[in-house]
C-alpha cells in the first residue's frame, strides 16, 4: 500500500506496530527499521523517531481550526446539491466547478472570484459534512412513483419449461436490445425463439417493439419453424404482455399453451445453444440435417 493511501489513524498503527521492536533494536537495525517506516507512511524521519519515542497515538487538539469554506461557499453548494438533484459528494466533488460554471453562464448563479477558488480546493470528506448540515433540513427527496403492475401478468401462469419435454414446439420467446447504454428512441431488436426439447432456434430483427412489427416478426419466424407451436414462453416485458399480441396469440395458436417467465429469474428466458443435437437429428431426420449444414 503506499503512503498516499495510508490515513492518519493507519499511519500512527504502522508506527505502533514497530515501536517495540525499534526500542529493542540496535543502531543499525534502528536504522532499518526508520527507514521502511519512512517509505510506507510518507512522514518525516525526525517525526517518525519522535512519534516511536512518544506514545504513537494520535493527541487531541487544543484549539479547533477556523472553518476555510464558510458563508461565501455554502450557499453555492447548496444550489449546486439541488440543482443537480443531490448526487453523492464523490461524484459531486471533480464537478463543483464546471456546474458552478453552467449555472453562471445560464444566470442561476452568482461567483466571485475567491468563492470560485475555493470550489477548487474542497475534498470528497468535507463536502460529505458539508451535504450533511444543508440536508439535516431540507425536506426527503420524493420517491418516485411505483409503476402499476400489468393487469396481463395475471392471465399467464408463471413457471419454467421443463428441460426434458417430450416433444418439439414448446418455444422460450425474448427480445434482445441493441440499444447501447440508453433505451430512449426507436432502435433494433432481435427477436428470439428458441425450442427447449430441439434447441432449433429462429431469429428475426424488429425495428421498435409496437404490435405491427412484433406480429410481423413471429410471422416470419413461425413461417420457417419446421413443427407446429405448443407453447408460447414469453418474458415479463410488456412488448409481450399486452392486449394486442396477447389476443394476436389467442387466435393464430388456438390450440397452443401460454406461460411466462418468473421474475427475476433468469434461467427462465430462451437459451441459444443447442441442448441435444442428437434429439434434432431424431426429429428432422439425418438426411435433412445434413443438407443444411
């Protein structure tokens, strides 16, 4: 660990750690042993000897320091806290200035030039104290509001498809997002089936989640699977779960079964290796497998 790691309690443990071992030693082993304490505390040789003579333990002060960011300062950070919807010091502290800047330049604050140097000065530990005193009474943050639950969870069972279903067409169904870090706009998706006696996986890219596309997508998947649809095993998103696909399913797979996914379980959504290839050459035959590959 180096020095600059080390905090002052930790500095005067390394110290009392060694001071019986330095009052026991020889000159030169006194040496040796300086000068490794030296290196790993970053302090003064001259305070290292006087710290190992002394009790090494940290003495209380006589007289409190006058505070170095006062009236001027806390009002910025105050603004600054709020504006910026109270983020944590650690991500607030490398930002005070370009934000105190932004609100300067938009009109929402006034800087001086002594207040805008100290903005530059302030640590992560005195802007935590400082976020502290100004929030002890100001009002909780609201909580956002919970979304409501999708009424269509309800109309299908929650489970898992057992892996050693007997026959194909019981499909595990999911959209993947290529979307980058943010969800906003309209991107691609790729929408998955997968069957969990065969592994036969189809795939088709959807541009956006409305019904037209979702419909379109199934279409063109359902159009190359080569066994008919027993089960449908969506996810719990709502491109899924929603009144218009879920009625489009009723009537294209009368015959078929539909479940979900149980939340937060992720062993539940479509798997894309395949399981047994043995079980796809049973059920589509050797001379066809073969041909396709």
């Amino acid at each position: 660990m180096a020095a600059h790691d080390l905090d002052i309690d930790a500095r005067y443990q390394v110290l009392k750690s060694k001071q019986s071992a330095y009052r026991k030693a020889s000159k030169a082993e006194k040496g040796r042993i300086l000068d490794t304490l030296e290196e790993v505390t970053g302090l003064d040789r001259k305070a290292i000897t006087r710290h190992l003579g002394d009790s090494c333990a940290r003495q209380p002060r006589s007289r409190e320091r006058g505070r170095t960011y006062g009236a001027d300062v806390a009002p910025v950070v105050e603004r600054l806290d709020e504006a910026y919807d109270r983020p944590c010091a650690e991500r607030l502290q490398p930002n005070l200035l370009p934000y105190a800047q932004k609100l300067v330049l938009h009109g929402h604050l006034t800087l001086q030039p002594p207040t805008e140097a100290l903005l530059k000065t302030i640590s992560i530990s005195t802007l935590q104290r400082m976020q502290r005193r100004l929030r002890r009474n100001s009002p909780p943050r609201p909580k956002a509001p919970r979304a409501s639950p999708n009424p269509h969870r309800t109309r299908l069972p929650a489970r898992r498809i057992p892996g050693d279903v007997g026959e194909p067409g019981h499909l595990e169904v999911d959209l993947v997002h290529h979307c980058g870090p943010s969800t906003k706009g309209e991107y691609v998706h790729t929408l998955h089936l997968v069957d969990v006696t065969t592994g036969w996986s189809e795939s088709v890219g959807v541009l956006g989640r409305s019904f037209v596309v979702m419909r379109d997508g199934f279409q063109r998947c359902e159009a190359r699977l080569p066994f008919p649809v027993l089960e449908l095993h969506p996810d719990n998103g709502a491109e899924f779960l929603n009144h218009h696909l879920l009625r489009y399913w009723g009537e294209r797979f009368p015959d078929a079964e539909l479940s979900r996914s149980r939340v937060y379980q992720k062993d539940d959504n479509p798997f894309v290796e395949h399981r047994n290839g043995d079980l796809i050459r049973r059920w589509l035959g050797h001379d066809r497998l073969d041909s396709a590959a």
